[in-house]
C-alpha cells in the first residue's frame, strides 16, 4: 500500500483482487459492443447507463456495486459519450433525472428547488440502506453541484437538434420549464461571497467536496493542507457553469417548436411570462464576467489553481496545486476566443508534461505534489474519464498532436487490463480497499478512501469506442 503521509493512519485494509484475478486479464475483457450493454439499466422507467458495474466474476463483491445505479454526472457523461452510438440514451438520462428534479429544500437530500439528483436509488438497495442508516441521507441524494450544470448542457445539445424536445412533458412540466427552474438555481448558487458555485452541503455527512472529486483529500494547497471544504470552488466548475448559462442563452432564444411562430421580441415577452430570471443580454453579461473572473481569480501567472476556498478569516485563497481538473476547462466554451489563447495553451501544456501524463493516462494530481500518492483515488491514480475528456477538449482547441498522445495512453492502459476501468494504478501484486484516517480533516465523511474497482465502467473510456470499433 502506498506510504502514509504525516498525520495520516489506517483504519481499514482490505485485499478484494489478487493480481491473477481472471477478470484482470486482458483476454477476458468483453468486447466493446457487449461491454456497452451491460452497463445499461432502468431508473424511473427510462434505460440509462449506469456509472459502473462489476464483472460477472465479481458480481457479488460488494465494493464493485457501489456504482450500478443513475448517477447525474456520470450517466449525463455517458450517454453524452455514447452519443454517436446509443443516441436514445441521452435523453433518456435528461428525462430520468428531470422526473426527480427537486423542489423543495431538504437538508438531509440536499434537494433545492431546480437541484439534478446526485445519486438515483430505490430504499431497496443494499447501498441506499447503508447510507441512510450509517450516513443519515436520504435519496435521491442531491449532493452534486455539477450534475444540473451538465443536465443543463445536455438539453441544449438535444434541442439544438430538435427545438420541440423543450415540449415534451416529464413528470407534469415540459422540459423548458424545467430548464428555467434549473437555471434559477444556478444564478442562486452564484450568489456565493467568492462569486461561483461552492461546494457547500447542507447535510453534515453528506459529501464535503460537490464535484466529480467528492473524496475528502482531492482538494489540497500546495503544502497538503486539504481543504476546510466549507467553500471550495473547483476550477472545473466554472467552466460548466460558464457552458450552462451560454445554454440558457440559446435556448431562450429557441422557439420550443414550429408550432410556436414566435418573434423575437414576443420570445421575450414569453420568457418573462415563463419567469426566466433573467434575461438573454443579462445571462450572456454574466457568462463574460465569469470568463474574467476565472483569469482574476485562479490564474497564478503561469498556470491555473486547483480551486478557491475561504480560509478561517473569510479570506478567498488558491490551491496551488496542479490536477487534472484544469484540462477540464478545454471541454469548456470558457476560454474560447483569441484573447484567452496563452491560457489555452498553458493548460495544454501543463497537462501533456511528465508530471501530469503518464503511462496510464492523465493523473488526477501531478507527480511533483507533495500529496501524490501513486494508489490514492483522486490524489494519483488515473482516471480514463479526465483523459478523454481533456482529450477531447484538446481537439475542440486545435492541439490534435497533445489530443492524440492521451487518447493514447488512456487506449494502451484499458487493453492492458481485464475490463474498462473506472482508474488505473500501480500498486502491489493485489487490489486493496483501504481507508486512511486523515487527522487534519475530520469533516469529510470520505477522507482517504481509495476504492480501487477493475470491474466495468464504460462511460469514462467510451470517447475512444468510435476509434476501438473501428479496430
């Protein structure tokens, strides 16, 4: 197991895989066709993909179910990936998730009125029972902040296909309504003392950290002091929330079908009957002070911050650590135009050095990190999700050669494996469950856990299906 840091001491070790596990084993990894297709099931009467599932040989280990239920960000991910593939997925996901959009406060959930759930679960599951009896949540756990920015992304893509989608009716209200209760929530959460959204959860054992790095040690300042996780604002979030409002722009402007002949200003007229909270000139003002504050605020001269918190004074203060959340904000509309070149180029860069990249993929905290620890679920291991998407926000920004040398390092560390990875790590000749007690953190209810899972999880990998079907 990886060597404990100071302050640190483990309270759990657990041997789940020997290294000859057949499921480890190439030869044994479904193809990609059927490995597809098992990650598939049903939430709210809709098939969705779920985060991850075990292998068959596995199936019956509990710390490889943790993940076979509707995940917002995860399915909203996949299906998205899968796209060219599945195209009825995404909007399976989109209603799925809109029939438990919340409404009400409730601080046990975490449910906000315009909220996209976190985690989808029947009382039935074994992991949604574990939760409320030891964890005290209630589901659907709405303990995300990026699930309605990307549910928000997701619908814009389906109508710029096909506007009349914005009339469909999920759950009593048509999906424009919804979008507009989604969309106060997110000018709500900007109403923050740093001016972005901030992990802040209502439920005290509910996740401290609101982003796809929910684990208690992602977030850390350059000495490893981990974060207060009272207001951390993570770097990728911005550029997510930047992609949600430039979606409320677009679809405001949307007519919701050919039935609805509408002039612009009639469309306007319409928006605020709808109680759109803001307008179209508005929302778009906002999404340019959000590009200029992400350069005021996390630029450090010649790289970008990990996040913001507010230290014990209410002071905002940078992580000045590199991670993989900065390739993120390429997948991003955030730092398009000519103006915001350098940065795009810094973070290329910053990603594709040795450091950040390597034999495994893009690794989730640089190298040269005093936190970095090979094993550590977000603080080394590598995650296929990061890779592809950086990857895929590298060919959006023109770098195709720094694209292309992740996609293949991410390609050669699956086929090296027996299924489809949720992360890669080198570690001892075994797959561990270990939890560390991290005594500067006593918050996080997820502190130091680090849950290595070989078994299926498709959605991260599946930028590459087109390139692996095509041999």
């Amino acid at each position: 197991m990886d060597q404990l840091k100071a302050g640190e001491t483990t309270v759990n070790y657990k041997i789940i895989l020997q290294e000859n596990d057949p499921a480890l084993n190439p030869a044994n990894r479904p193809p990609i066709n059927e490995a597809i297709d098992l990650i598939l099931g049903h939430a709210n009467g809709y098939e969705v993909p779920f985060a991850a599932v075990p292998l068959k040989e596995h199936a019956e280990l509990p710390e490889q179910n943790l993940y076979s239920c509707l995940f917002g960000r995860d399915s909203l991910v996949i299906s998205d990936l899968l796209f060219d593939v599945k195209p009825h997925l995404r909007m399976n996901v989109i209603s799925a998730l809109a029939l438990d959009q919340g409404k009400v406060f409730d601080s046990q959930s975490e449910e906000e009125p315009g909220r996209i759930a976190h985690e989808v679960r029947t009382m039935d599951d074994p992991v949604a029972k574990q939760l409320s009896e030891h964890g005290d949540w209630k589901f659907p756990y709405f303990g995300s902040v990026d699930a309605t920015l990307i549910w928000m992304t997701q619908i814009h893509k389906e109508a710029t296909k096909n506007p009349a989608v914005l009339d469909i009716v999920v759950g009593g209200k048509t999906l424009w309504e919804r979008f507009i209760s989604s969309t106060s929530w997110v000018l709500a959460r900007l109403d923050s003392p740093s001016g972005f959204i901030e992990s802040k959860r209502s439920n005290p054992k509910g996740i401290a950290n609101q982003v796809w790095k929910d684990s208690g040690d992602s977030y850390m300042h350059a000495d490893g002091t981990l974060a207060r996780g009272d207001s951390t604002a993570s770097i990728e979030t911005v550029g997510e929330t930047y992609d949600a409002i430039m979606a409320a722009v677009a679809i405001q402007e949307m007519k919701p079908s050919n039935t609805w002949p509408l002039s612009m200003s009639e469309l306007t007229k319409l928006a605020r009957r709808l109680q759109w909270p803001l307008s179209m000139s508005e929302l778009t003002k906002l999404a340019r002070r959000l590009q200029l504050s992400l350069i005021a605020h996390f630029w450090m001269g010649d790289s970008f911050a990990l996040g913001l918190e507010r230290d014990s004074t209410g002071v905002s203060v940078k992580f000045e650590s590199m991670a993989s959340n900065q390739g993120r904000l390429l997948d991003s509309g955030v730092l398009s135009g000519n103006e915001f070149s350098e940065y795009r180029k810094a973070i290329a860069a910053a990603m594709t050095d040795s450091s950040m990249l390597g034999e495994s993929g893009l690794r989730t905290l640089s190298n040269s990190h005093v936190s970095y620890r090979p094993g550590g679920y977000h603080t080394g291991s590598a995650w296929p999700i990061d890779g592809v998407l950086t990857a895929r926000g590298l060919l959006k920004q023109g770098f195709t050669k720094e694209s292309a040398l992740v996609q293949a390092r991410i390609k050669n560390a699956i086929e090296s494996s027996g299924g489809y990875r949720m992360y890669n790590l080198k570690m001892r000749a075994e797959y561990v469950h270990i939890q560390i007690e991290l005594h500067n953190h006593p918050k996080s209810s997820k502190a130091g856990l680090s849950r290595p899972t070989p078994g299926l999880a498709i959605g991260p990998n599946s930028q590459l299906i087109k390139k692996m079907l095509k041999g």
